[in-house]
C-alpha cells in the first residue's frame, strides 16, 4: 500500500473544507435571500466560471481569501441567531435599515466591509 503524499492530503483536507464552506454560505444566502451578485459579492468577485464551477458542487480552487471571506459571514450568521430569538428575525435583519450603519442596510456593509458588521455583532455578543 502506497502512502499519499502530505500534499495529496492537504488537497483533500483543503477540497472538503471548501465544500462544507461554499454549501452552507449557500445555504444562508438562501435563507437572507440574496441574488446570484449579491453571493458573488460575498465570495470576493469571483470571475462567473468560477463561481458557477461552485455552484455546480466543483469545490476545486478555492482560495484561502474566499475562506475567510465565508468565514465571517459564518461569524456574522452565527451571532444573529445568537441575538435574535427566531431564524425569521435573524434573517430580516440583515436586509432592514440600520441607525448604525448611517441608514443603510447591514447586508450593504456586509458585501463592501464584512468585518465592519462582524465587528458591530460581535460586541452584542
């Protein structure tokens, strides 16, 4: 029996993370509702092949900045559900006008700066 390599294995360490990761950002963008720009957004602008490549569960390339790009919004979903008492409400949320982000909605701030909202929900938190 052949050994893989330390490179084979991060490969396959790094395709499954990338799975879990884009199928459950998926699966919140459904849930806030979000347009197929709005999650283009959210990825770091990936070029359209690529993001539908993604779409179509090719978890191939896929960046360490488009992890940790998800990774907030994963920080940023967690917390509402933390803060608000019922998904529905947590959901809303992130589309409704905010006196903390001069009027305008969090997902708006969340595809410009997602650290910023990040940042904002972490210290309810």
């Amino acid at each position: 029996m052949v050994k893989e390599s330390e490179q084979q294995q991060d490969d396959k360490h790094s395709k499954s993370v990338a799975e879990v990761a884009l199928k459950t950002l998926f699966r919140i963008s459904r849930a806030w509702e979000l347009s197929e720009n709005e999650e283009r957004l959210l990825l770091g602008k990936p070029d359209l092949s690529m993001y539908r490549s993604w779409r179509n569960q090719d978890y191939r390339e896929v960046s360490g900045e488009v992890l940790e790009a998800i990774s907030l919004v994963f920080g940023i979903y967690k917390n509402l559900r933390i803060i608000f008492p019922t998904e529905r409400r947590a959901n809303e949320w992130i589309k409704k006008p905010n006196a903390a982000f001069g009027g305008s909605t969090a997902l708006s701030i969340v595809l410009e700066d997602p650290r910023r909202v990040r940042h904002y929900l972490d210290s309810w938190i």
